[in-house]
C-alpha cells in the first residue's frame, strides 16, 4: 500500500449521522423515558398507598 487510503470515503460516509435516525433515536428516546416515567409513578403511588393503609392500620391499634 502507498499511504493512500482507498477506503476513506467510505469510512467518512459511515460515520455522518442522519438527520432522519436521529431523530427517530430522539422521539424513541422521549418515548423511553415517558415510559419510564410512568412506571415509577405507578410504583410510588402504590408504595405510598400501602404505607398509608399500614399507618392507619398502626394508627387504629394505638387509638
């Protein structure tokens, strides 16, 4: 080989990004994390209704 190359410009294609993935990769992202989002919520509100019940609960046997 002299130095040159020959796969270069292929190589710089490869790694431009694309507008069209990117910004498909951003919104399944989004997507993602309102997921995410909601799975937590859902989890700290049952988390606190049962810590609730269990403090009535505590509450009623001391009353």
């Amino acid at each position: 080989m002299n130095g040159v190359d020959r796969y270069a410009d292929q190589e710089q294609l490869s790694t431009q990004p694309d507008p069209l993935a990117q910004s498909h990769q951003v919104e399944t992202a989004v997507q993602g994390v309102g997921y995410l989002y909601e799975v937590i919520s859902v989890w700290i509100s049952e988390a606190c209704g049962i810590c609730s019940e269990k403090s009535q609960t505590i509450l009623a046997t001391y009353e």
